[in-house]
C-alpha cells in the first residue's frame, strides 16, 4: 500500500507548538517502534460520518503496513467493534463482528496489544471481550528499557464494571482497585520511561475524558516517570500537554471512506523524543520530552557481587555508587568500567551521568600454597579454615593421598572409601572398555603401556577428555589384541 501522509510536521516542546515544513527531522537511535490505532468500529451499519462496514479492510491495509515495516508490536486504543450507540445494537452482531475484525488483527506478526474501549463492552460484557481477544483489561510490560501501561477506563462511578449498556459513555471512571494497582506499578518501574495506553481519555473530566481523570493525572505526575498518555475514543484526535506529560490522541480509523485510513507509527528515540509518523489523516508530530534517565548495566561473576546490580536508572546529572563485595573465601580481581580495568576496588562512583555506561566486577578463589580454594577446604572441613596451608598437605582419611590431590581427584579427604580409581574394564570382541567415576570441571587422560617394565609413554591414547555430566566416563580401545596396561590421569583446569 502506498504511504499517504499530511504534509505537516507539528513539534510540541512544552507547552509550545512549532509548525513546520515537510521536511522529516533526523533522529540520533530509535530504541522502540510500534503500531497504533484506535476507533475501528467494525459494524454492519454505517451511520453519522462512521464507515463501520469498512473496517476489515481499513484494518487489513493498517496491518499490512505493520508486517511490511517490522515493527515488534501494535497497540490498538480501543473501539474494535461499533455497538450502533448500543440501544440500536444487536449482542450477537456485534459479537460476530469483533469475532471478524480480530481475526484480520490476529495476522499481524508481532506483539498485538489491546486498550478495551466503550463500544467494545456496549453490548458484550468485559469478559466475552476478553474472550475474543485473548487479553486482559489492564496490564504493564517492559521492552527495550521502556515501560507501558495498558489501561482500562470502563468503569461506573460506584467502581462496577461498565459493560453491556449499564453505562453513559461520558460518564466513565476507572476504578479505586486500578488506582491503586497504577500507583504501585509505577513505583515498582523505579525510573523507567513509561508510556500508557488508553481509550477514554486522561487530560480533561468528563465528557471525552474519564470523571476522576484528574485524580489519574495527579497518579501519573507524582511518579515523575511518565512521558506520554496515547489515547483513542475521541475521533478528530487531540493533543495537550500537562505539567510535564504528553497527551495525544489518535485519529479514528473509522471516519472517512475507504481507502482512506488513519494510523500511525510511533518511534522512541534514545534522547526521550517520540516521533509519530502518521499515516492517512493521521498528521506527522514530534513529542520533545523530558530527558532519559541514563541506564548503567552492573553486572559480576562468580564469587560475588555488585550492588546495585543488572539495570540502574539514573537521573541526567546525578551521582550513583556502586559497591563490590566478594564472598568469603573469594577476593575482588578487578572492576571494569566501560571496559577499563580499575583494578580491585570495593566501590566506584559515576559522577554527572549523562549517558549509559556498563561496570563489572571479577572475582577469584583464595587458594592455599597448592593452589586448593579455601572455599572447598572449608566445606570439606570447617576447622581446617584455620591453617589453610596446612590443611592441604595432611592426609586426613589416611587413604595415602593428600588433601589438595584428593581436591584435583574430585574425591572427598575425610572419606577413605572415596578414591580415584577405574570402576570397569570390560572386553569384548577385540575391544577393551575403561569406566571410572568423574568429577566436574576436570580432564582426564588414558596412558596404555604393554610392558610394566619399561616408562610409561608421554603421550596419552585419548584425547583430554571432559567430565562427563552423568558423573562417570567412559573409554574404549578397538581391536586391542595384544596385552595392555592402563593408567589414569586427572587435572583440574
């Protein structure tokens, strides 16, 4: 399908709105793309200025373009069916018709997200909506370093759910339960860009807007977090900008015949602009919004820890500390910071973030004189933890080998019964077949000799061979017709 676009740019920074040639604006990284569109009214009536019956192959044209570009997910804000203003309605038309327009949905190859709208519920009930749609009426995820918020705005004022007709669709709420849940959402997504999904709309009261939006809004900014509210229901779209937060609603796909259509592509660039790239009536806008926060990635290997650890959201200009703290028995090798060796320090601070940057710390075991790791000496022996060095060198079982060659035989010092030693030989048919018990992370070898009287050979007859994961390995020589001997070696990498 060919692109068809509005040839005007509108920039919103703030409060103040430029408007601008056609001329598309670079951007510096998208980090995330998606789909949206709202208002599809699929229906067998078309009424007022709503071409309800066109709304499978307006869909199909919106889903096209979707597959064509790639894009990981689409969102549609609601209003999927048309419920002819409900009184007029029929349950099991509107039924069928969300039936048919999900099914052209359901081709789209990516993320389908859906925003429940109040034409939906009209006549059905939240739950059969649900059903056809596999969806939930409010959830979050995160992608990309990026958190998003599906609402559900169909609610009466005494918090039952509005569905089914039992509703005034300028009289919406959402719920004291959703409420809550939000606020402990967004607190929970520390400092994540977030951006919610919604149909009723959240900038005004009333009306278009949910009765109790004010009291979203007051959810929304005190969490500081969120950079846009994309919004359906109201059908010429809209755009406002309240103390700190983007409000844009979508054009209505349903308005004007077909082919003539309304969506968008909404890019998120990685210095917090949204750019939305509108298809058919749909205008091209550019949200400026606030800064990102800066994510550090903290990462550690084995034998300790960073704290914090994984994703660490930083404010534009501000500090964050980091400390590293070995385990016991393990000490700190070194910490690398954007890939620089600082060397084994306990903390490290980033000043006056500004931009992403990665920090890792490595760690080593504590060995005693023969290389044994204090952490195995302690946990064959707690009392050994007070002379390592000594500990390694007794023979504690008595077995006649010393503690760290039991340590590299992966056999247990206090335990006599437990020795390196060849479980099976076996042969048949020509073949000779060797199986001992294994411990992980060791390499054994083979030795054959022929003559018990002469040095053994340097060169072994396998390859180093890994330890098996069932816990023994096994070694077999083919057509070995002659006499032979055996010896097994084992190290520890």
């Amino acid at each position: 399908m060919e692109k068809t676009r509005n040839r005007t740019i509108l920039i919103y920074l703030g409060c103040l709105l430029l408007v601008l040639g056609r001329t598309a604006l670079a951007a510096p990284e998208t980090i995330m793309e998606f789909g949206v569109f709202t208002d599809v009214h699929n229906g067998l009536t078309n009424y007022q200025s709503r071409y309800c019956t066109q709304g499978t192959n307006k869909l199909a044209d919106i889903v096209a373009v979707f597959n064509a570009s790639n894009l990981p997910m689409a969102v549609v804000l609601g209003d999927l069916v048309d419920a002819y203003e409900y009184a007029n309605g029929v349950h099991d038309d509107v039924y069928q018709s969300l039936e048919d327009i999900n099914a052209v949905y359901q081709t789209y190859t990516g993320a389908r997200h859906y925003v429940m709208g109040n034409h939906d519920i009209g006549l059905l009930t939240k739950a059969e909506y649900l059903e056809i749609t596999h969806s939930n009426p409010h959830y979050s995820f995160d992608t990309n370093g990026l958190h998003f918020i599906v609402l559900d705005t169909q609610y009466n004022a005494d918090d039952t759910n509005a569905e089914a007709g039992n509703f005034l669709w300028n009289e919406l709420y959402m719920s004291t339960a959703e409420m809550t849940w939000l606020q402990a959402d967004l607190q929970a997504s520390s400092l994540m860009p977030t951006y919610i999904f919604t149909h009723v709309n959240l900038n005004g009261s009333g009306g278009e807007s949910l009765v109790n939006a004010p009291s979203v809004r007051n959810i929304l900014e005190n969490n500081g977090n969120v950079q846009a509210v994309f919004q359906g229901h109201r059908h010429s779209g809209s755009y406002t900008f309240i103390n700190g937060i983007h409000y844009k609603g979508f054009q209505a796909v349903v308005e004007n015949g077909y082919p003539t259509n309304a969506y968008a592509i909404v890019s998120i660039i990685d210095d917090g602009t949204i750019v939305i790239n509108g298809f058919g009536t749909q205008e091209d806008e550019q949200f400026v919004c606030s800064a990102f926060p800066s994510v550090i990635e903290a990462t550690a290997g084995n034998g300790g820890t960073i704290e914090p650890i994984d994703n660490v959201y930083v404010e534009a200009n501000a500090d964050t500390n980091f400390m590293i703290m070995a385990t016991d028995y393990f000490r700190i090798v070194q910490v690398l910071v954007d890939g620089t060796n600082k060397g084994p320090i306990a903390g490290y601070t980033f000043s006056n973030v500004v931009s992403g940057h990665t920090i890792h710390a490595d760690f080593a075991e504590n060995l005693a004189a023969n290389s044994t790791p204090h952490w195995w000496l302690a946990e064959m022996n707690p009392s050994w933890t007070n002379d390592f060095d000594g500990a390694e060198t007794n023979d504690a079982d008595e077995d006649g080998m010393l503690t760290w060659q039991e340590y590299i035989a992966g056999t247990h010092p206090t335990n006599k019964e437990s020795v390196f030693k060849v479980l099976d030989v076996e042969f048949q048919d020509g073949s000779t077949r060797l199986s001992w018990l294994s411990s992980s992370n060791r390499i054994y070898e083979v030795f054959r000799s022929t003559n018990l009287q002469e040095v053994w050979p340097e060169a072994s007859v396998t390859n180093n061979m890994a330890s098996d994961p069932s816990g023994t390995n096994t070694w077999t020589e083919n057509e070995t017709n002659e006499r032979g001997f055996y010896r097994l070696r084992v190290t520890k990498p």
